[in-house]
C-alpha cells in the first residue's frame, strides 16, 4: 500500500457537460438569493435552459471520447455522453414544462411554500393565493446533475454520491405539487423514506463489494471477480445490496411500490422528470455496474435478475390493468417497461447495450410527452386524472386525444412507432442472448399493456363525454413545445430509427 | 411497355391511398360530401392502377414481380422490401375491387344517426327496438345466442351525437394502404409493421362507427390480434437470430427460405407455432375465432367487408406464404392437426351460423366455416387444395363482402339486425331480395358461381391427402345451403312483416346501393364461368409454395 495519497490527475474537459449543469445549478442558487423577485423566473428559466444546452453541446463535441479521469473515478465513454446528452434534453422538456404557467389559474404546477400544514387556515389562504416560487430550477438542476454522473460513475463511492445528489433534491420536489398537498406530501415522505433505505442498502453493498475487491473501482471489482476468490459470499451479498439499491431507482419488483404514489402526488412535471431521466440515470448505472464490474460474476447475477425481470414485466402490467388514476397507471406502466429494459440488460451484449440505450432514449420522449399531456386535461380542482374523467375527450378535444392516443400506442409498442423499435431491439438482444422465457414473457406482457392502454383510447374516443367534465386546456409554448418534441421523436424513430441506433450502436463500449 | 413495368408499382399502390387518406383528413370539416367524393375517387385510381399493374404481371415471368428492395433499418438487417407472387397479385386486386364497393356502401354510414334515420323515414328507435323485442319472443330458439355474452345495450348507445365524416373515409383509405402493403411486402420485418399497424385503423373504425356493443368489439379485435402479433413478433425474431447465426441476420423471403435445414425441429416447431397462432387468430381459425362474431357484428357495414373479406386473408395468406414454405418441417408434422381443426372450424362455424339471430353474426360465422375451407385446402399440401384455397380467399372476400353489405342495406333500413325482425321483404323490396339471394348462393358454392370451383378444387385438393377430413368437409356444403336458404326464407319470404318504424313500405335499393353490389355480384358470375385468367396467374405461384414445402401431389389414387 502507498504511503502517500496520490493526488489525481484533473482533466476537466471530458466532464465539461457535469460541470456546466452543476455550474448552472450554482448559479440558479444565487439567483434565488439575490436577484428581485420580479426578475427570477425568466432568470432562473434562462440560466436552466442555457445551462443545459450548453451541457449538450459540449456531449455532442465530446463525441467519441473514450478514457477514465480523476483517478479512474469517472469514465467518459460512449453510454456515459449518449445517456449525458439525452438526459441533457429531456433536461430541457422537463424544465419547459416546470415553465407552464398558463395552465393553473395561480400559476405553474408548483407550490409557493411546501411547509404549510394541509388543511390549515395557511394551506386554504395558499390554495388561492398567486405566489410563485422558483427554487425548484435549481432544484432540478441538481438533481439532473447527479442523473448524469450516476452512469458515469466508475467508481461505488462515487456512484453513490450521485445517487444522492439526484435524490435528495427529487424528495423534495415530489413534496412541491400546488394542488392535492397531502397527497403530494405523502409522496415526499415516502419517496423519502423509501429512497434512504434503498441508498443504505446500497451504501452497505459498496462495503461488503470493498471487503471483497479490496477497491471500490469498478475495473478492480472486475479484476477481482476473475479470480477465484474464497470470499464469494461477499460478493453475493455486496452486489444483492448493490442491486437492490439501483432496482429501487428503476423501479423494479419487488422495490416498485413507492412509484405508483410518488408518480401521483408529484406535480406532474415533476413525475415527467422522474419518469424519464431517472430511469434513464439509473439504468446507465445499472448497465456500467453489471457490465463493467461484475461481467464476469454473470452466472451469479443472472438467475436474480431473470426472477427480477419477470416480476416486473407481470406485475407491473397486471396491476396497470387495475388502475383508476392516469398518473398511477402511467407509473405502472413505468414498472411494466422497466421490465422490457431489463431484458436488453441481461442479454450482457454489446447489442444488449445498444438496445438498452435506444430503448431508454425512446421511452424517455415518449414518457415526457405523455405526463405532459396530462397537464392539459384539467378541472376546477387541478388536473384530473382520474380516468372516468378522460371518457369523451376525443370529442371535446381530438388534437389532444389524439396525441394522447399515438402515445399510448407508442408505450404499447405498435409498430411505426419509436416504442415498436425499441422493444423490438431489446428482444433480439435477448433471444440473442439465449434468454427466450424472458422473450416470451415479454411479448405476452407487451400484451396485457396494451390492454390497459387501448382501455384509454377506448374511453377518449368511444364513450360518451359526461356533462361536467374536465377541460383541456390550452398550454402556453413551453408545455407545447415539449409536448411536440416527444411526439416528434416518437414518431421519427418509429419510421426512420437508423440514425439513432446507429448512434447507440457507435456508444454501446464500456471503458475500463 | 418495358418502362412501365420499371416503376415502383407496388409502392405507389400503397401510396396514394395513404395520400388520399392525408387528404381527406385536411379537408375543413363540414365538407362531408367533398371529403366523401375524394376518397371515391383516390379508390377508383388506386382500381385503375391496380388494374394496369395486372396487366403488366406475367403469368410465367419470375415469382416475383414489381420488385423493389432499399435498405431501410440497416441494423436490424431491415429492407423496404416489396414484391408480388400470384397470390400477393390476385389479393391486392380484391382489396382493390373491395375499397371502392365500401366507400359508395358506406356513404352515410358515418353521417350522424339523427340524419340516417331521416333518410330512411322514421318514427324512432325505440319504436324499433320494442318491436325487435316483442317479435323475437315469437320465434323460439334459446340456441341463438350461444356465446353472445350479453344482450346489447340500451337503444340510446346507438346514437353517438357527433361524429366525424371524414375521418371515417381517412381511415378508410388508410386501411386500404395497411392492407396493400401487408400483402406486397417481402420483408418479414415490414410483414410484420403493416400486420399490426393495419389494427389501429381498423380498431377506430369498429369502435368510433359500430354499433352498440362496439367498443367491447374494438377491444377484443385489438387484443386478440395483438396477441397474436406479438408471439409472431417472437417467432420474427427468433428467425432473424437463426439466420444471424448463419452470417448476417435478414428478414428477406426469399434468403429466409432455405434457412429451416439449420434449424433443429424443435426450433422450427417453435417459430412456426409462433406464426401459426398470429395467422390462425387473424383468419380465424376455430378455436381462435371468437373474436369474429363481435367484431362482424359490431363493425359498421364498410368494416365488417373489409375486415372479413380482406384482413382475415391475412391470415391464410400468412400461412401460404410464410409458415409453409420457412417452416416445411414443421408444417408436415403439425399440418394433420390443422386440418383437424378446419374441419371443426367448417363444422361447428356452420351450425353456430346456423342458429343466429343476428344477420351480421350469422355471416360473421359462415366465415368461420370458409376459413375453414381455406386452412385445409392450403395444409393438404396440394397444388388444387392450394390454388382452391388462394381462389377461395378471393372469392369469400367478393361473396361474403356481397352479403354483408346486402345484410347492411337491409339493416339501416329497418335498424334491426335480428332475423325475427324481418319477413317477406321480397315482397316489398324485389331488388334487395334478389341481391341478398345471389349473394348467399354464392356464399353457399352454388355451381356456376364462382365459389364453386374453389369450394370444389379444396375439396378435390384435401380428398388425395386426407379423405376423410374432406368427406367431413363436404357436410358443411350441406349446412352452408341450410344457413344460407334459412335466412332468406326467414327474412325475404313469408307474410311481410317489417320492423315497427317502417310500417309496411321499405324503400328498395337506391341506385349508389345498386352500384356499390353490382360489380361484386357481377365478378363472381364471370369468374364462376370463366376463372382461368385468375388461376393462371395463381398456379405458378402456388407450384413455387409447394417447391419451398418439397412435397408433391400425391398419385390419385384412393389409398394413397
């Protein structure tokens, strides 16, 4: 052992997009601090926007990037700027819709004062009130921020510091929902609770991984796991905890049951970000742990994600079925696709990978787009989500429902769509991988999500609007236009999808 | 003529459907009857060109024709690939003929109801729908309804206050391009995008302009078709990672052919299980066909014949082309059992047929008992139970389309589907009766018509392989002329008795009505006297089938 700690090498340019997002975040901070009230949202919408363009300018300049930097700390590779660059841009979808203020007659999806007791004199006087607070920019900036280091990462330690630094601020803003505040707090509070024992299990994972390699970096991990070792129980056991740490994140049975709450009590730009760029972040990390450090323990690995998968695609589009609330069936659906997601990971391929990152850039778009949505149909309460106030939409509104619909179809999977695409990448790279059960699992699950999906078609374009339904209302052109990229994205990949395969083919090597 | 048949042909078929459907849906509403007149015509054209397209096809040249191939996804090994054999020729045709038969049929069938009843002269629809009550006790039969699972709705389910004219035909038209595609592609990939996309139009056109039940109908079309999509999905990429395993992976035909002698059976027992159930739910075979009677039922007039007629050939037309010819081995260990099932499929399709109320399911289930037919002219593996079986696809789809929109222009007249609401209409409308007459012999293989000879050559085709099976299959003719016979004389004979709200006039056929059925009608007289040019280009393709399986015809002998 080294007496002396080495200091490490700063290279500063391949992690450019991570510092401009952070750099960003910082900068929203002051502003909060400093700039008149009057000024802040257009700032703060500003430097966000601003902040993360440039980050992805700097992934798309980064192209072709392949090294490990700050001690092996960080790998800048080809999944690590592809994920970078598409949570850059859903960065942005996200942040337009946090912008929408024309859609709640007080102003954004956002509460002004998240502490205020539900129910209290306080809570009634905010209801009505038109304050607007802008600390959820930085908020999300942060947290974006971790999303893009987490697949990055190249080392546990580090892996788990930006697991917290894309929590921590999510707790929070699953909190901040203006309308529906128990249930918003409620949502906090779980997602709180669930999160931290799910880091801790991961936290405990890093140990026991350390006890086994001696090293927290994922290239000694693998070194390690080639030899034969007589301390296998702890690896089993550190990458069991490791696991359960990031199936949490996914949202993956049996560590799915805070998505269906945290997803409805969030405001739903919130659950938009969550939705799409956290599964994309902790799906990359997933794919670095398992591929780069724990590729050769295969064998250990894969009967419990075999197990793990199948439970997600069942349970997740079998209780989809029996949802009542758009946003929770939504949610379900998220664990449903988390399962699809998990077929592409097991195949441990390159073309396993490939699928992996096309699928999560597909499902990412789609996802945004439908939550935003969702803003739109509303009633004198807020949104309405629940279903039985969607019946008839197609009629009052067919643009939207319409939209709505294609979308659906999408997340269904049918083709010349951007969801038909990635399911389909996903399962050659598993039939390839020999994982045919999986396959057929899949396809059957594919299924039974259509189910629930062509339910909600069914009930826009098929039945009878009810008297006192919901209005859609019309968005300004922040929701619009992230509403118009996910739909655009959606349905180019469906037609023409070469170019971003390509490119996730071009991605798909791990650096180590 | 040699830089006509350079063109892109069959693209362009496919695309001026699909730019007419654009059109149709851009068109302001409000503009019904322009929107309406559009869509006729982008039929008509794509008629037109598909008539010149069967001209250029020679009979003898190669098995495919009109052939285009660009790369489209590369990494998946993914082609733009389009080509016609006799069969894929002699469907697009059908559908051809069919789109603009609908769109004249369906003129107001998307017209809000409040307008229909208009036309029609009017009292009410409850009058109607009490009558229906009070009449169906008369006739006895707690067979009728033996998997109906509910009674419909109530009347006022029937009457969506709004709904779009134009849309209907942009769907429509849209359709019409899903199903030329499906049958041209030569790609399995592409195969398989039109197969599932042809759902969605289809899915909106029964569940926004169907009957009462008509969202229950849309859902359980949409489900079952996609489920079995969705295993075929399986079996297209097992496929594609055997053939990757032989070098680079491809989804083209005619490179998939040979690829069965790397596969060990199991595997091909597997993949072809995987096409098999897709197809036999899409055709439908007995026991996937459950679907059907719904989705006959419930589908507006102009749905039910295309979905009848043309996307059910989807699924025979699978099995022709896909599951014999990649997966022979397979075929000739299972094929015995599939037969098993037609002949059910022709039995149980005609008695449930048989004890009907409801005219729609009644010709929903003589589809069961043809589909039947069809399945077992294809798997007797011979070239007459074959080429029968490919000119049964084109002839169904002209008599079964026949019925159904003579049953149509019966029921938006008396708005009630139920046989016990109608008698002795002969007397009141000659024309109508005499349609609905040659369109149910047709149905039942009448000789002279055109359904006779394919009837005929599916059962002499099955009979040199399976003799029993055909003695079996040649009950059904019998029910067939039951069925058939019964509803005519239920309904067009008899003392005159008509649904409440017409009192005791109906209005016979009106000229569009008659323009609409003619050519159907007309087609299967000419091709019931004269079907050669139609075998001859079927013949060729269907010698190829049966060169991919490697089997012969049997020696006709008896104990063969």
């Amino acid at each position: 052992m080294p007496t002396d700690i080495p200091s490490p090498e700063l290279a500063y340019a391949p992690i450019a997009p991570l510092l401009i997002v952070f750099a960003a975040a910082l900068v929203g901070v002051l502003v909060e601090a400093f700039a008149p009230r009057a000024a802040r949202r257009t700032l703060q919408i500003a430097v966000s926007l601003v902040g993360l363009v440039a980050a992805l300018v700097t992934t798309v300049l980064l192209a072709g990037t392949e090294e490990l930097v700050f001690n092996d700390a960080i790998a800048v590779d080809g999944p690590t700027l592809f994920l970078q660059g598409t949570l850059a841009v859903l960065g942005i979808a996200s942040v337009l819709l946090l912008s929408e203020r024309s859609l709640d007659a007080s102003g954004g999806a956002v509460v002004a004062r998240a502490a205020v007791l539900p129910g209290s004199r306080e809570d009634v006087e905010l209801a009505e009130a038109t304050e607007v607070q802008t600390e959820v920019y930085p908020l999300a900036l942060f947290s974006l921020g971790g999303m893009m280091l987490f697949p990055a990462s190249n080392n546990l330690l580090l892996m788990f510091v930006a697991l917290e630094v894309l929590s921590l601020p999510l707790y929070l803003m699953a909190g901040l929902a203006r309308r529906r505040r128990l249930l918003s707090q409620e949502a906090a509070v779980k997602y709180f609770l669930l999160g931290a024992f799910a880091s801790a299990f991961f936290l405990y994972g890093v140990a026991l991984v350390y006890g086994y390699a001696g090293s927290v970096d994922l290239g000694e991990v693998a070194a390690a796991t080639g030899t034969a070792g007589s301390n296998d129980g702890l690896l089993f056991l550190g990458l069991a905890m490791l696991a359960v740490g990031l199936l949490f994140k996914v949202g993956a049975v049996p560590f799915q049951a805070w998505t269906p709450d945290v997803y409805q009590g969030s405001p739903t730009p919130v659950t938009a970000l969550m939705a799409a760029c956290t599964k994309i972040s902790a799906f990359g990390a997933l794919l670095r742990v398992l591929y780069v450090g724990f590729g050769r323990a295969e064998w250990d690995w894969s009967p419990m994600f075999w197990a793990v998968a199948i439970l997600t695609m069942v349970v997740g589009g079998v209780l989809a079925i029996t949802q009542t609330d758009v946003k929770r069936m939504l949610a379900y659906s998220s664990v449903a696709h988390t399962g699809f997601l998990l077929v592409g990971v097991i195949a441990l391929s390159p073309q396993g990978l490939s699928g992996t990152l096309f699928y999560l850039f597909a499902y990412g778009f789609t996802t945004i787009a439908a939550f935003a949505v969702v803003t739109l149909v509303r009633d004198s309460s807020g949104e309405a989500t629940h279903l039985a106030q969607w019946a008839g939409l197609g009629r009052k509104s067919p643009l939207v429902a319409a939209t709505f619909a294609f979308l659906l179809f999408a997340l269904a999977g049918i083709p010349l769509t951007s969801g038909f695409m990635a399911k389909f990448a996903v399962f050659t790279a598993g039939l390839e991988g020999g994982a045919t059960a999986l396959v057929v699992v899949g396809v059957v699950m594919s299924a039974v999500t259509a189910f629930f999906y062509a339910r909600v078609v069914v009930l826009m374009f098929f039945s009878e609007p009810a008297a006192d339904g919901p209005t859609v209302a019309v968005p300004s052109a922040y929701t619009a236009a992230a509403i118009a990229l996910g739909l655009a994205v959606t349905v180019v990949l469906g037609v023409l999808p070469q170019p971003v395969l390509d490119l996730a083919d071009r991605a798909s090597r791990f650096v180590s | 003529m040699s830089d006509l048949t350079g063109l892109p042909w069959l693209t362009i078929l496919g695309l001026v459907p699909l730019v007419g459907a654009l059109l149709v849906a851009v068109l302001p509403s409000g503009r019904d009857a322009l929107a309406k007149t559009v869509a006729l015509v982008v039929s008509l054209v794509v008629l037109a060109l598909t008539i010149l397209v069967c001209a250029l096809f020679e009979p003898g040249g190669d098995r495919f024709q009109f052939v285009q191939a660009h790369d489209w996804i590369p990494a998946f090994g993914v082609q733009y690939a389009v080509g016609a054999d006799g069969i894929a020729l002699v469907l697009i045709a059908l559908i051809a003929v069919l789109v603009p038969v609908v769109v004249l049929a369906s003129w107001y069938d998307a017209d809000p109801q409040a307008d229909r009843l208009r036309r029609v002269s009017v009292s009410g629809v409850r009058a109607a729908a009490a009558g229906s009550s009070a009449s169906s006790r008369r006739v006895g039969g707690g067979t009728a309804v033996l998997d109906a699972p509910a009674a419909p709705s109530p009347p006022s389910d029937e009457l969506p206050p709004r709904r779009s004219v134009k849309t209907f035909f942009a769907l429509l038209l849209l359709l019409e391009t899903m199903m030329i595609g499906v049958f041209a592609a030569t790609d399995v990939f592409l195969f398989y995008v039109f197969f599932e996309a042809m759902l969605i139009p289809m899915y909106f056109i029964i569940g926004s302009y169907g009957g009462p039940r008509r969202s229950y109908a849309a859902m359980k079309f949409l489900l079952y078709s996609l489920f079995g999509g969705l295993l075929m999905l399986a079996a297209v990429i097992g496929l594609y990672v055997v053939s990757a395993s032989q070098g680079e992976g491809t989804f083209a035909f005619e490179q998939l052919l040979g690829l069965h002698e790397q596969m060990s059976t199991t595997v091909e027992i597997a993949l072809f299980s995987g096409f098999f159930i897709a197809f036999a739910i899409k055709a439908p075979l007995f026991p996937f066909h459950t679907w059907l009677p719904d989705a006959g039922a419930e589908a507006p007039v102009g749905g039910a014949v295309l979905l009848v007629g043309v996307l059910d050939k989807v699924g025979t037309f699978g099995f022709l082309r896909y599951c014999l010819p990649l997966f022979p081995e397979a075929s000739r260990i299972l094929g015995p059992y599939v037969i098993a099932l037609c002949v059910i499929g022709i039995l149980y399709g005609a008695l449930l047929a048989m004890g009907q109320k409801d005219l729609k399911r009644l010709v929903s289930y003589t589809s069961v008992a043809h589909f039947g037919f069809i399945g077992m002219g294809i798997f007797a593996f011979t070239t007459q139970g074959q080429s029968g079986a490919v000119l049964y696809m084109v002839n169904h789809g002209l008599s079964t389309g026949a019925l159904f929109l003579v049953v149509g222009f019966l029921i938006v007249r008396g708005r009630s589907r139920l046989i016990p609401d109608y008698s002795g209409v002969a007397n009141v409308a000659p024309i109508l009766a005499g349609t609905f007459l040659l369109a149910g012999l047709s149905s039942l293989a009448l000789p002279g018509l055109s359904t006779f000879i394919s009837e005929f050559l599916v059962l002499l085709g099955t009979y040199s392989r399976y003799p029993v099976a055909a003695v079996l299959a040649a009950l059904g003719v019998i029910l067939a002329a039951l069925y058939v016979l019964l509803m005519y004389q239920r309904t067009m004979q008899g003392p005159l008795r008509l649904p409440a709200l017409l009192g005791d006039r109906m209005p016979d056929l009106r000229l569009r009505e008659v323009l609409a059925v003619a050519p159907l009608l007309a087609l299967m007289i000419v091709l019931g006297v004269y079907p050669k040019p139609l075998l001859d280009v079927i013949n060729p393709a269907v010698e190829a089938t049966m060169q991919d399986v490697g089997r012969t015809d049997p020696a006709p002998t008896a104990n063969d």
